[in-house]
C-alpha cells in the first residue's frame, strides 16, 4: 500500500522529481521543457502552477541556475553541484517505479525535447489577415537564435503547415541557406 504523503513530503518529492528529471536529460531545458516533461505530458508533478513555482523555488535555493536572462530570447534552466549533491543523497524519496519511468520516458524522448528546443516556430496574425511565421534555430547552451527567418503567410493553414515543415527540414533549410550565402571554399 503506497503511503499517503502530506503536503510538505509531497513538496519535497516534486522538487526531487524536477531534480531528478534536469539531470537524467543531460542538457539543459528551457522552462516550457520541463513544465511539457513534468506536468503536462506526465503527471509527475500534479498542479501546472506547483511545478513552475518549484522552478523557482529551486533557482532561488541555487539547486538550479538559469543560462541566459530576461533579455535574452530564452532561459535555460541546468543543476548547480549543490543540486547534483542534494539529488545523489535524497534521491532515494522518490520512488522506484516513478524513477523507472521517468528513466524510460526521458531515455525514449530525449531527441525529441531536444530538437524542440533547438528549433522554434511560431506565428501571429497581421492587420491585412496574412500570418507572420517566426522561425529559428538555437545551439544547445546559447539563449539566443543563431539563426532566425521570418516569413508572410497568406493564411493560418499556410503558417501551420510552414511551422510543421520547418520543425522537420530546419537543418536542412539552415544548411542550404548558410552554404549559400557563406561560402566558405
């Protein structure tokens, strides 16, 4: 029978959960990463809101550290040496099957929460009804694009179907353009 724990353990079970999570991917996560990994994909962490503030909460503890700032496009959250160490003693409070899962799950999607973090798209309505589709590409570690595209859809569908495109030809796409325009022969 699983014992019930109150709000406090459940707390420190979540934050451990979060810990546990950021240093079995190995890279850092953007915020939207771990609230997609911990909250809404899975139900580790329960409550949406808990988990962003445990975000926090772990930043302000200094168990976690933010790569980048607010004026930077985005934030990326990695585990200080404290974190790393608070994570080896304690890590037991989090139980067995949940720490299988969350082994398997992150093992089977690593590639996948990676490239969504490398490669963004995102579009938004102009005046005239036409669509702004914003696309980038980001290098692990750095909080700001490397390369960046913006382009006029005529429609929603168009701008949904150039965002579906680029999330599986950004490579190629960025590699044509560079070829292209740097040549480096």
């Amino acid at each position: 029978m699983e014992k019930v724990l109150t709000d406090k353990e459940q707390l420190v079970q979540d934050k451990l959960t979060m810990l546990f999570v950021i240093d079995k991917m190995e890279i850092p996560l953007t915020e939207d990463s771990i609230l997609d990994i911990c909250s809404v994909k899975n139900t580790w962490i329960k409550n949406y809101m808990d988990c962003k503030a445990i975000i926090h909460d772990l930043v302000d503890s200094k168990l976690l550290y933010k790569i980048g700032n607010e004026n930077e496009e985005k934030e990326l959250y990695a585990l200080t040496y404290e974190g790393r160490e608070c994570l080896s003693h304690l890590y037991r409070r989090i139980p067995l099957a949940a720490r299988e899962e969350i082994s398997a799950y992150l093992q089977a999607n690593r590639l996948n929460v990676k490239s969504s973090q490398e490669y963004s798209a995102t579009y938004s309505k102009n005046e005239d009804g036409s669509y702004n589709v914003e696309l980038k590409i980001y290098e692990p570690l750095i909080t700001k694009p490397i390369f960046s595209l913006n382009i006029k859809a005529p429609s929603r569908q168009t701008a949904n179907e150039a965002i579906h495109k680029w999330k599986t030809n950004a490579p190629l796409i960025y590699e044509l353009i560079y070829e292209k325009l740097i040549n480096t022969d």
